[in-house]
C-alpha cells in the first residue's frame, strides 16, 4: 500500500509553483505523458545539510568524531492536464505547496466520500474557552460538532475501500492509503474530480476562504488595529497549532525570529513566539503597521530539519468582532452557511416560552421585584450559599424548581447572562443539586434563560429568529452544558415597552 498526500492546485498558480519549487533547490528529473496529463517529478538532489540541536548540547560525547548533520531530502510530483493541477507532496515540500493550493479541497471531498466513522478529528472553537483541539475517537464512533466549532482536519474510514482506501485524512490535502501505481493517478484524479460535482453526503460546519481583494484588505486593517492594540479583540493570539496540508506543526516545538521582508538586519534574534514580543518589534523598527503588515515574517528555527520562514499572519489567531470573518494559516476565512444553518439548527431545539404581554418596567432592577407579586423569589444582588462554600450572585428569579436569568436589551447583552447560568450550572453538578436560598434548601430542575428585548419589531417564533452568531453560539454551549448537569434547559422570550 502506498501513501499519496494529495493537493489540488489552483490552476492558475501552476507556474508560480513550479518557479518556486526551483528557487528552492528542486529539479525537473522526470516527465511522463499518461492519457490526457502530464507528469513532473521535482527533487531535491542536494539538499543543504542540517545542523541537529543535539550534536552541540552532548559535543563533549562526539570528540574525534566530525560534527554530524543530516540530509533531508523532498519532492513534489505536479499532475496537470489542460485545465485542473494536482500534486503530491514528499518531504517537507507541504510547506510550499499549500501557498498556492485549493485549501477547501480535503474537506469538501470529505463531505463526499468520508464515511460517518471518524478516527480523528482537529477543530478551532469561537467564542468558546477552548480554541484548537485534536480529538481521538474509539472504534465506531459517529462524528459529533460542538457549539462554535469549525471543522479543520479529518481522518474516517471511507464509503468505499476499493475506490479510496480504508482510511483517508482530509485537511487542506486528502492523504490516501491505497493500492495505486503513479501511472494510476491520472484516472484517480479523474474520478475525484467528478466526485466534487457530486452532492453532499453530510456537510461539516466549517469556513470558506475570502477571495476578495478588498475585503481581505478591509480585515488586513482590523488586524493591525488589533496587533497594535488600538481596539481590544480577545481573540488575537498566537496560533499554538496550524495545520500545513494534512501535517501538524506545533509552536512549542521552535525558537522564532521577527523580521521586515527584505531586511535581514530587523531580525529579533530567537525568542518565543507572544503578541508581546511581537508588539514590542514593532515598536522597536517603527513599522507602520496598516501599510507594512504583510512585510513582516518569523524565522522559524527547526530541530528537527532545516530552517524556514513564514509571513506574520499564519502566526496569528484572530476572529473579526463580528464574527463572520476569522484568519486562518494566513488566509481570511469565512464561516459557511453549514456552519450557520447547523447553529441555528441547535437553537431552535431549545424550548421557548414565548410571553404574550409586554413589560413595561425600565430596569432589570423594577422587574425582578415586580415578579415577587407573582410568586417569584428574587435573589438579584442576594449571595447564595452551595455546599457550604460557594457563595454566588449568579441567578435573578427561582420558582417551581427553576432558576431564572433575566436579561433586558439588545441581544449582544444577552452573552454575560449566558455565561453566568453555564457557571452556577458546573458549580452545581460539581458539588449538589440542592441550592440554600432564603435559609431554605430548594430543588432545582430547570435552567430558564428569560430574554427581554428592546423596541424589537417582529415577535420572535423560534430562537435562531435572533440575529446573533455569538448568541447561537453562546445558548448551543449552555443547552450541552445544562443538559449534561441533568437539568432542563428553557428560555423565555419577553418584550419591552420603548
């Protein structure tokens, strides 16, 4: 069986790629015509030798011996025809393949011929305390998603083992384990090609890449606003890991450097990779940052071979406030509409209580004291005592068995509430059910979130009427996180007077 880790170019870079391959160091060795393509093999045949980290710190163990490095040798394989460009990469040639690569490819053909299975699975997670993680899977499991969570990497079993192989990763490349010859790729290219056209078996919450030129410079700005810390974006912070076709790179693993494109003499030296040190080279040279963002690179020093550089922005993690636009591997993205349908898919599987009277109060305040006349408990700015040893200010109303959360505005006002219910929800499933309020020990069943929007014209019929990504995203988190504590999530849908 043999591996083929498969990228689909973009056709129109096929001549940058091939001028860039050969700055490297690669070499046209080979040619092949086979039915309506063409076949070049590009290899390194002398490839710089590489320093190893190890030889200098045990030198005192190597005397008489001369200082050892290593040869790493790569290749590509470019499969072309008159109108589509594959290739394979070997070696680290991943690394300049996937500048001028499809990077949709791998997970748009996953949603075609991947099979429900999954072995592993890599995501990034927006508004959401974890960002990227790797997951592994048992033997037979399904593929789930999470709230906020976009789809970056896959390996599963296939849908078909004789056409593809038992088992395929799919990242900004597809890696094949599969009984094929090189002559072979021309057909399997073929058949995956019209495997695109066809539709989707399932489709996975993910972002698409931004193709246009100024929206990727109007988003370029916001990240240099944010880089230079004249707006506040908590998302902005170095990317712990990124993904080069289906290869996993991660920052611990290096020593890096800043410098200006062209000038070598703005080099920082070896530091570890921080927004802070990153601010401070700016200072430092005086860049300006809006025209001279894309100059800036990092020097990466590899153990493990020989030493690259990459621009700033494949450093970077960075979702615009909006939430509609996020950087990835150096590329603007944007979220999908699966993405988006699955979101609102989840919320409009919580159950709502849809009030018919509007309230005419003017502060949370006046409505929470209002609702004691109707046999609500109000503990707004009331300390409540769990497990002898918590004490919390995180609920609003309690009647019937349920803790309310009220809330009274724009919907971007909703997300603390939000926050606070997932909190007092972990606090009670990590210690009781009970809850003391008033001296009294009470019983609690349901969670209710109690949304009471400002001047809103058209009623709400089903939550993903409200037009908020950060809040789907937000209420799918706390429907998993109260239903894992055992408890009944609900939200109640009011109105104000303006």
């Amino acid at each position: 069986m043999t591996k083929y880790n498969l990228y689909k170019m973009i056709f129109s870079k096929k001549d940058e790629l091939i001028n860039k391959l050969e700055s490297t160091g690669l070499k046209k060795l080979g040619s092949k015509t086979i039915d309506n393509f063409n076949l070049d093999f590009y290899f390194s045949p002398d490839p710089e030798p590489i320093s190893i980290w190890w030889a200098e710190t045990y030198k005192d163990f190597l005397s008489g011996v001369e200082q050892p490095k290593n040869k790493i040798y790569f290749a590509v394989l470019i499969i072309y025809s008159s109108s589509v460009c594959y290739a394979i990469s070997l070696g680290k040639s991943h690394f300049y393949l996937k500048d001028y690569c499809d990077l949709d490819f791998g997970l748009n053909l996953a949603e075609r011929i991947a099979s429900e299975e999954i072995k592993i699975k890599n995501s990034k997670f927006y508004k959401n305390k974890k960002n990227k993680i790797i997951t592994t899977y048992q033997k037979g499991s399904a593929i789930d998603f999470e709230s906020g969570e976009s789809m970056h990497y896959l390996k599963t079993n296939t849908i078909d083992k004789l056409n593809w192989g038992e088992t395929v990763s799919f990242g900004h490349s597809a890696q094949f384990g599969i009984e094929l010859k090189p002559a072979d790729l021309p057909g399997f290219i073929d058949k995956i090609e019209k495997t695109l056209t066809e539709p989707q078996r399932f489709k996975l919450p993910k972002v698409d890449v931004v193709q246009n030129e100024e929206k990727q410079e109007e988003l370029d700005n916001l990240l240099a606003d944010a880089i230079s810390g004249t707006t506040e974006i908590s998302s902005l912070q170095t990317n712990e890991i990124t993904l080069s076709g289906v290869e996993f790179i991660f920052s611990d693993q290096h020593e890096y450097s800043f410098y200006l494109k062209g000038d070598r003499e703005s080099d920082t030296g070896k530091e570890e990779l921080s927004i802070e040190s990153l601010r401070k080279f700016i200072v430092d040279n005086q860049i300006d940052l809006r025209q001279q963002l894309n100059d800036i690179r990092i020097k990466v020093y590899n153990e493990n071979g020989k030493d690259f550089s990459m621009p700033l922005k494949e450093a970077i993690d960075f979702v615009e406030e909006n939430e509609r636009y996020c950087l990835i591997d150096g590329k603007w993205h944007q979220f999908n509409q699966s993405y988006i349908q699955y979101l609102q898919e989840e919320v409009d599987k919580i159950e709502i209580n849809l009030e018919d009277s509007d309230v005419v109060e003017t502060s949370e305040d006046a409505f929470n004291k209002n609702k004691s006349q109707e046999g609500f408990i109000n503990c707004d700015k009331v300390l409540e005592i769990i497990n002898k040893k918590y004490k919390v200010e995180h609920m609003d109303l309690y009647k019937d068995s349920t803790l309310y959360y009220v809330k009274i505005g724009a919907p971007q006002k909703m997300n603390y509430n939000i926050d606070q219910s997932i909190n007092m929800v972990k606090l009670l499933q990590n210690n009781q059910s009970r809850i003391k309020i008033m001296n009294e020990d009470k019983q609690i069943n349901t969670i209710c979130l109690w949304f009471i929007f400002d001047g809103r014209k058209e009623r709400i019929k089903k939550l993903s009427d409200i037009n908020s990504l950060i809040l789907h995203m937000k209420l799918v988190e706390w429907k998993k996180t109260v239903q894992s504590a055992d408890y009944k999530p609900l939200v109640r849908i009011g109105y104000r007077k303006v």
